[in-house]
C-alpha cells in the first residue's frame, strides 16, 4: 500500500484541481532523457538504473518513481517520447520525504496531486501523508521500532 502523489505540469494560477480546465492538456516534462537527468539532479541518490521506474529511499521511507509505463528499449523509441507526468508510490514514515517530493516537483517544473484527497497540495502541508500513515496503521498497526 503506498501514498501515491503525481507531479504534472499545471498553470501557474492554477491552485486546486477543481480549477484545471476541462479541456487543459498538460505539457510534458520532457524527453525521458532530460526528465532522467532533471530527476538525478533534484535526487542525486535515487536508483535509476530502470528508466521508467525509479526508486529513491530515506532513512524511514521509501519511493518508487512511475516515471513511464512503456519500456523505451523494447519500443525502439529511444529517448525521444515525452514523458508527461510522474507518479510517487511512496511507504513509509517521516515528513522528510515531502522535500524530497517537492524539491522532485520544483526540478520538473510541476506542481503536486494528492492522489488520495484529489487535490494539490504545497511544500510544507502533511495532512494527506499523515492521513495515509493514520491509515496504515489502523489496518495493518504501528510499525515496530527498529532496534
């Protein structure tokens, strides 16, 4: 079970997701090369080894990057196809893992979707992660401390 947030492209006045125009197409973040790069530069010690799936972990958390669902090897389209969205499956505990999410979002030029509450949120608001670690806990229980 995982957090899932979504870093997309969206205009500047755009506040909420009830605001996105019915008809808004959100530009692309990039060639999957450069978004590769930007996602390097913003998490140094993220794991990309897999271009389309990504993996970044911290010290109580951890973070897969759905960064394409196609395979650009198996396609033969190289690096040319725009990727136009990214989506975070983030499990864990620790609020250090929004400014990861967000200095990935600030990179990117991107602004974030809770997926779970459906709407944007901004650096330094952690209801829907705590809403999400309250959750995890009432069906599965707290995590044991480590030793």
């Amino acid at each position: 079970m995982s957090w899932d947030v979504l870093l997309l492209r969206l205009p500047d006045n755009v506040t909420s997701v009830q605001e996105i125009p019915g008809d808004h197409a959100s530009p692309p973040l990039g060639r999957l090369h450069d978004v590769l790069a930007a996602v390097a530069q913003a998490a140094p010690d993220a794991d990309l080894s897999d271009p389309t799936w990504g993996e970044l972990l911290g010290p109580t958390w951890s973070m897969e990057l759905n960064i394409g669902d196609e395979d650009p090897m198996e396609l033969n389209i190289g690096d040319q196809d725009p990727v136009d969205s990214i989506m975070l499956h983030i499990r864990g505990s620790g609020d250090d893992v929004l400014t990861s999410v967000f200095r990935l979002a600030e990179t990117l030029g991107c602004k974030v979707i809770d997926c779970a509450e459906g709407d944007l949120i901004t650096a330094g608001q952690t209801s829907g992660w705590h809403a999400f670690q309250q959750f995890c806990d009432r069906v599965s229980g707290p995590a044991e401390p480590q030793h």
